[in-house]
C-alpha cells in the first residue's frame, strides 16, 4: 500500500512538472502561473526524496529546508510590505482622484475656399434728396399734395400769398407799356431832328429797369409757387392752409429713393484692396430674408483723422421702394477670387489674454501603443492638447484659422470651460450647441 502511494506522488509531481512546463511555453492555457505548478511539482519530489532518505541525514536537511522557508517568507512578506504595497495605495489612491473623462462635442477642421471679403455697417442715404423750404416768406394760402405722395418733377406743392406781388405785378407791366410808349415817341422825334439822342437814351433806360422790375415781380411770384425739384416720394407735411411761414421753413422732406445709396466706413489698410465697381451684397433689419447686389460707386478722398477709416458709396437699384435713407445696412465687399482657408465653428476658439487657442482631441500615448483608440476614453481612449491659432475672418457660424491646425484635426466646439491640457475626454454628439436662428450684429 505504501508503495502504490509513493508512486501515485511520483505521477502527480511529474504531472504538475509537466503542466507547469507546457504552460511556461504557452502550448496550454492555465489559471494559474506557470511556476506555481513547477514549484508544487518540486516540492512534492523533494518531499518523495526525503522520505527515502535515513532518519539521521533527513533531520539536518528539514532543519536546512525549514530555515530556508522562513527566511523566504520573511523576504517576501518584507518585499510585499515595501516594494508591492506601496504601489497598489499608490495605485487606488491614483484611481480614487484621477480626473473622469470630460464629455465634451468635437468637429473635424475643414478646407472651404473662401472669397476674400471685407464685412461694414452702413446707413443707407437718398440719391437725391432735399428739405423744401420756401426762399420768400408769406402765408400758405394752397397745398397740393399729401403727405408720403410720389411726385413728378415740376409738379407744384404749396401756394404762398402773392396778392402783392400780382399788384406790383400789375403796376410794373403799366409802367412798362408807358416806357414803351416814351421810347417809341423819343426815337421818332430824333429821326425828325426835333430832339437830341440823349432823350432816347434817358427812354430807353427807362424802359429796361420797367421791364427788369416786372421780370422781378414775376420771379417772386414764381418763388411762392414751391415746385417739386425732381421726381421722388414726399415726407410728411409739415404745414397747414393759413399758416405764416418764414424762409426756410422747413416745409416737407423729398427723396429720389430709386436708385438708393449706402455709404459705409473701411479701415485704411481696406484701400489696397477696395476699388471703384466691386460688388457689394447688403442685408437690411427691415426686410429679413432678403439680400440686396450692388457695386461700389466712388470712395472719399480722405481719410478720418479721428477714425482712420475712408468712406465709401455703394449704388443699389431699388424698384419697389422698400429701402428707405437712414436704414441700417449690413455690407459685404467681394474684393478678391475664392482661396482656400482652414475653418473651424465660432465655439472652437477660447479667446484669453494669453492669445487664441483651442482643444485639440487626440489619441492618449499609452492608446497609440496599443494600436487603438475608442470614444470612451480613460486607459484606452482620447485627451486633449491645448493649440495656440491665429484667427482670420469670420463667415456666420464659422471663422477661419491662418495658423495652428491641420485639416482633419478634431477640435472641441463645447465643454471647454472645464478642460485642461492632457485630460482624458469622451465624445457626445448629443451635447452639441444648436446653431442660432440669427447671427447676433457686431
């Protein structure tokens, strides 16, 4: 029976002899490491070994394995206590305060071609327009229009009271036919001889300051009958039948409104680039919805000192007469062709007094190692690096990037309040900011 024990032992340490081997090549798949079935196999054939031995040599050598035992269990407990220890608190105090990946929405970097434009407020200003006032003073004694009336050109407006100048009128045309007369009689007695020729003279003056006092009369009169100067729409009254009123009165307002112009202000660095006949496109608060083409029709001559900036003129036809002077207008100059340009959402920009920068997302070190990356972040997924850019223009929702990104590059466009450079982040789509319904006026 002993016998028969002591060879199933043999079996079963070359058995686990044998495991351990075949794990250690990775030809099997244990649960457990491969030396530890190495070592159960030693230690039961050197149990077998000494059990065959003498009573006498086998004392000294379980004397010897036993203090061999503990002083490696004495070393392992102390390098478990220094060495392994430390690094497993380590290691839970370090997931206890790691930073949780931030949720945060990105958007790839883009290549658009984007003309080059020059962006202005303007107002928009009548092609003609004028405050009628009368140059005589006197009574309104007629009007002829109503207020926000379209007039013709010539067409009469208001009556001043000019009883005495159709009298004066009257006595002028009278002493006109009586110098007449007198000249006509003097030159008669002259061809005779029976008078000199300074008589005729003396006459004929006469005659000329009748004729230029009753051509004066009659241009008073023509002045208080007040006439439209041109074709336009008429404001609003601002005079009664019977009311006094003085010179430069301001009477009514008229407008020319078709074609209509928009003068704006550019920097001066705008003049190397802005040019007489470039097309202008101009939207308006009052009537959303709708854009309006013209072309650059002349540019000042100077530049504002207190402003720096030059104004330019902008000629918009206008048909229907739904842009009115004093609008305002928002411009949009093309002054070049179409270049391509690297653009990003307006979000994506983080604008501090250190300069602009955004939130690049990338693959964590230790996951490019790995050979995968995944949306999830922590271990196995995405940080982000902080990138300083150079800003360009803007176009709506967009703004372009002259330096500082690649096209393809995953910029975060919100959450950003709460990132730092190197922290680990998830993607969410679902918290992605809806656009504006209307982009808010400079």
């Amino acid at each position: 029976m002993r016998r028969l024990t002591n060879r199933l032992l043999i079996l079963l340490a070359l058995a686990l002899l044998a495991l351990g081997a075949a794990a250690q090549f990775a030809l099997i798949h244990v649960p457990a490491p491969p030396l530890v079935f190495i070592a159960a196999g030693a230690i039961l054939g050197l149990l077998l070994v000494l059990a065959r031995l003498p009573l006498v040599a086998r004392r000294p050598i379980l004397f010897l394995l036993t203090l061999i035992g503990l002083a490696a269990l004495t070393g392992g407990l102390a390098y478990f206590q220094f060495m392994i220890k430390p690094n497993i608190v380590k290691g839970f105090i370090s997931a206890a305060f790691a930073p949780k990946p931030t949720a945060v929405t990105v958007e790839a970097v883009k290549a658009e071609n984007w003309p080059p434009e020059l962006t202005a407020i303007g107002t928009l200003r009548a092609y003609q327009g004028v405050l009628i006032a009368p140059q005589q003073a006197g009574m309104v004694t007629a009007k002829h229009f109503d207020s926000g009336e379209d007039v013709e050109a010539g067409a009469l407006l208001i009556n001043i009271d000019d009883s005495v100048e159709q009298a004066d009128l009257a006595n002028g045309l009278a002493q006109l036919k009586n110098a007449d007369a007198t000249l006509a009689r003097q030159k008669t007695l002259v061809a005779q001889g029976n008078t000199p020729q300074s008589t005729v003279d003396t006459a004929l003056a006469t005659r000329d300051s009748a004729a230029a006092t009753v051509e004066r009369t009659r241009a008073v009169i023509a002045q208080k009958a007040i006439k439209a100067p041109f074709a336009g729409r008429l404001g609003l009254r601002n005079v009664d039948l019977g009311q006094y009123v003085a010179v430069g009165t301001s009477l009514v307002t008229l407008q020319q409104l078709d074609p209509i112009y928009a003068d704006f202000p550019a920097p001066e660095e705008a003049l190397r680039s802005l040019a007489v006949g470039q097309v202008v496109r101009m939207t308006v608060d009052a009537i959303p919805g709708r854009s309006f083409e013209g072309r650059i029709e002349a540019i000042d001559a100077r530049v504002s000192a207190d402003s720096r900036n030059v104004t330019a003129r902008a000629v918009f036809a206008n048909p229907d007469r739904k842009l009115l002077p004093g609008m305002f207008a928002n411009l949009t100059v093309t002054t070049g062709e179409p270049a391509s340009v690297l653009t990003v959402p307006r979000t994506a920009i983080v604008y501090s007094l250190y300069g602009d920068n955004v939130f690049i997302v990338r693959a964590a070190p230790h996951a490019r190692e790995q050979g995968g990356v995944s949306d999830t972040g922590g271990a196995n997924g995405l940080i982000v690096d902080r990138r300083f850019v150079k800003v360009g223009p803007a176009r709506g929702e967009r703004i372009a990037v002259t330096e500082g990104l690649r096209a393809g590059e995953r910029v975060v466009t919100a959450g950003q309040i709460k990132l730092q450079a190197f922290m680990p982040v998830t993607i969410d789509e679902a918290a992605a900011l809806p656009p504006p319904p209307e982009t808010p006026r400079p």
